[in-house]
C-alpha cells in the first residue's frame, strides 16, 4: 500500500395472483446460480489496443484490472469505500483486480480524468502489475477514454460503462435483455468511434480506376463507416424503445387487473446486495437466485404472501440501486421500477454490514425519487444483523428508531418483519355486514381472500359475515347487505 501516492488496497406490486400468472415463470435459484457460476469469463485473453480497421463496439473483456478514482469531497474514507465497491463491481463483471489509485483533486481532469502526471504513475503500475484493462470510478468523456487509452496503452472503461456490462451478463427476461441493450447503445453512441483508416472511409465511390469505386448506382462520396454504424444505432434504438413500450403497456394491463381486485403491493427495494431476493424467500419460499454479487437480480419476481387473518398481497423483488447509477439504466428500467412506484408499501432493505449504510439510505431514496416512488411509505429493513458487530447495530437504532433488524439467512426478525408489513397494509375501506347464502362459496372465498374477514357465524339462510371490502366488492355484496348484529347467531 503506497498512502503517499494514494493507493488504497481494495478487495478482491398488486396481483389477481394468479398461479399461472406469479408462479408459472419460477426458476430455481439454485440451477440458475449453477449456470451463471459455470459461464465465468476466462482469464488471460489480451485487450491492448491496436490499430484495427472496424469500428470499436467496446465489448468489454474484463480480466486483470488497476482502478483509478478522484476523490472531489467527502472523506478519505469515504473516497475508499467508493474504490472498494468499484472492485466489487470488477469482480462481479469477472475481472481480478490488481491495485487501486485515488488522486485529490478539486474535480477530475477534463482531459485525461486525473492529472496529467498522475497518468504516468497510472501507467507504470499498469506496466508493473501486467494489467490490461483500467476502470475509472466515474462517467468519462469520448475525449477523456481516448486520451487515456492512448497514454495508457491499454483499455480503459469507466464506472457506467462496467455497469452496464454487469447487466447484460445478468439479464435473463426479454424484458431485461432489451432494457439492457438500450441502455448500452444509449451510452456507446457518443462513444462511437474507429481505429486507424476507418475515420474517413467511406461506404461510396468516384467509380475511377482499378475497379476500386462501388459501381452502377454506388458513385459519390457515400458517407463514412462510422456514419452509416450511427445510423444503424439510432435505428436499433427506436426499434427497442418501441419494444419496451410494449412490453410496458402488458406490465401496465396487469397492474389494472390486480388494481381491481384490491390486492395490496409491496415491493422489496435496496441496495444492490442487500439480500432483498434472501428476504422474498425467506418470507415466501420463492426459490429466486441468491448470490453474493451486485446486480445478480435484475429480472422483477413477484410471490404471494398471505396475512395472518388471511389477507391476500403480494411481494416484488426489484432491481437493486448503486450509487451514481447510470441514468440510461434509470431511463431503460423505468418501466421495471414502476412496479415499486405503483406499490402500496415499500420495504426498503439495507446492508447492515456496508460500513457506510446511511450512504446507501440516500444513494436508493435518490433513485427512488426518480420513478416518483419516493412518496409511498415505507419501512426500513437492516439486514444481514447476524453478521454485523454490535456497535453498528446499535448506531443503526438510533439513527432508524422505526427500523427492523433482521436477518434473512437465519430467519432472526422475519415474524416481526411479517408483521410489520401487515400492520402497513392498506385496509379495505367500506365495512359490511351480509348473509350470503349456502350455495354461494365462491363469494365467501373472494371475501377471505380480498377482504378483511372481522366475524363469521351460520345462520339457518346463510353465512353472516361483518368484512372490510373495496367498493367494486361492496357493490357486489349490496344484495346480500344486513343491518342484523351477530348476537344470537351460532357460531361455527
């Protein structure tokens, strides 16, 4: 560790809940973990640059990597838990990281992020340690990527663009795979660019000598290979945004139905990391993949839960926030986050073991506000308090008196959780009394699985039931209403 030079080390929502409709896509979390740990990228391939003659699509090949970040504000410590969570990241994309370099500046450099000196002793330790691929901890520039790499010699991505290659590995839905491409061509088209002669060759044709123009009908000047890639982007563009809103409209249609039917939503928010998909699991037996590693959700995975007076609703895993998260994912997945925001209650879960949870309090509240779900209530959930040392936990109550601690790989706190969540539930508003009769159990079904169920007894015309219900199932209740109390009925 060289401190004078800044080094620092880093280490390595509303259902019909239909079966068809939540469960018919489960996937074991195990087989899926399996196949993503199967398909790890091998190391020792070369990414230096050289002179090619096709346009850079920057598909990145991550293998042994050297960060670099600038730290603007704040403390040293919290410019080393940004570095530290950058490497978390390299390594989720598959990269062994080599070393870590943090310069002070007031802001980065506008030509070259760092300082222009501080980019030789960027790449001796590139020369030193053999890396092949540098990663900034921050969105760079056209200008800025290409200066560094000609300096450097070698590759270099920055914060957005690992990301974003992080979600493209993880993405499983159709959904997800094209929220993922869109976000990445958003972010390569400025970036665009070619090597070598590819800068100004073009796609025409004088048609003089040698055979070498384009023939009948291809004379001219034509526009250049980069032009015609820009194009071709921007086409690929439109063709997935028009994809999304598609598949946007059908996520809307169901959200309708279950709307109808007064099923209460809640949604698990957090932290990427935090062990929301530990915590759906745990309070629904969902089976989704559990992995230590950002971003391993990205696909929405909605389950139904059951109240303890029978209250039906349902729980939706969501995609996790990091801080400055690209706004092209932002932008890509916002019809993925509107599931939070159309939620009833949003369970907002925090790594209790993250030295800087509070830092991931405002990082998520951030994004939150962004798809306008900022406006829901919500309930504060400390996780992993199994592996957290007394301390923070203790810092932790103080700063969320209203908070629950739990942990989803023991199970310690879950039943509290449960309730807590019951206890936010959004009532049903109208409260009736009605005799149905005999023959009609499949009112008296939706009633315990829509409603609130407050009293039953049998009567000799029928079941008298006292209910919480929406309005559409009031309105069905209306002929069946009674003002009669339950005295003297016999109860069950």
């Amino acid at each position: 560790m060289r401190e004078q030079e800044g080094f620092v080390p880093v280490g390595g929502p509303h259902g019909p809940v239909e079966d068809e409709e939540l469960d018919a896509t489960t996937t074991t979390g195990e087989l899926e973990l399996e196949e993503r740990q199967a398909l790890r990228r091998v190391p020792g391939l070369s990414t230096e640059l050289t002179d090619i003659t096709e346009v850079e699509y920057r598909q990145l090949r991550l293998e042994r990597v050297v960060l670099v970040g600038v730290w603007t504000e704040g403390t040293v410590t919290d410019a080393e838990n940004s570095l530290t969570e950058l490497a978390a990241l390299a390594e989720t994309a598959g990269s062994q990281v080599l070393e870590g370099l943090i310069q002070r500046r007031n802001r980065p450099d506008p030509a070259t992020y760092v300082g222009r000196g501080k980019v030789d002793d960027l790449t001796g330790v590139v020369l030193s340690t053999g890396a092949d691929t540098v990663i900034c901890d921050g969105e760079l520039s056209p200008s800025q990527l290409r200066n560094l790499e000609q300096r450097t010699k070698v590759k270099v991505v920055d914060r957005t663009a690992l990301i974003l290659d992080i979600f493209a590995q993880h993405a499983k839905s159709r959904e997800g795979k094209a929220q993922v491409e869109l976000a990445q061509l958003e972010y390569l088209l400025p970036r665009l660019r070619g090597w070598g002669e590819t800068l100004s060759r073009q796609t025409g044709g004088s048609g003089r000598g040698g055979g070498a123009g384009g023939g009948v009908g291809l004379r001219g000047p034509g526009e250049t290979k980069l032009e015609t890639d820009r194009r071709r982007i921007r086409h690929r563009i439109a063709r997935l945004r028009r994809e999304i809103k598609a598949m946007r409209t059908v996520r809307q249609t169901k959200r309708s139905r279950r709307a109808r039917n007064a099923i209460p939503a809640v949604a698990i928010a957090g932290y990427t990391n935090a062990g929301k998909s530990s915590l759906l699991n745990r309070l629904t037996g969902a089976g989704v993949l559990v992995e230590n590693a950002l971003f391993a959700t990205l696909d929405p995975t909605t389950r139904r839960a059951t109240t303890a007076d029978g209250r039906l609703y349902t729980l939706s895993d969501t995609v996790g926030f990091v801080r400055h998260l690209p706004h092209q994912i932002v932008e890509a997945f916002r019809s993925t986050l509107e599931e939070v925001a159309e939620a009833d209650l949003v369970v907002h879960v925090v790594d209790g073991t993250h030295p800087d949870p509070e830092e991931q309090v405002r990082a998520v509240r951030e994004v939150l506000a962004e798809v306008g779900a900022d406006r829901l209530p919500e309930l504060l959930v400390v996780n992993k308090t199994d592996a957290a040392d007394e301390d923070t936990l203790l810092r932790l109550k103080r700063a969320w008196p209203e908070a629950v601690l739990v942990s989803a790989h023991s199970g310690r706190g879950i039943e509290g959780l449960r309730a807590a969540i019951e206890s936010r539930l959004p009532r049903p508003a109208v409260e009736v009394r009605a005799v149905l009769p005999y023959d009609r159990g499949d009112l008296v079904a939706r009633l315990h699985r829509q409603g609130e169920v407050l009293s039953t007894a049998h009567l000799p015309e029928g079941t008298l039931l006292h209910v919480r219900v929406g309005e559409s199932l009031a309105a069905e209740l209306a002929p069946y209403r009674t003002e009669e109390t339950m005295a003297g009925a016999r109860r069950p």
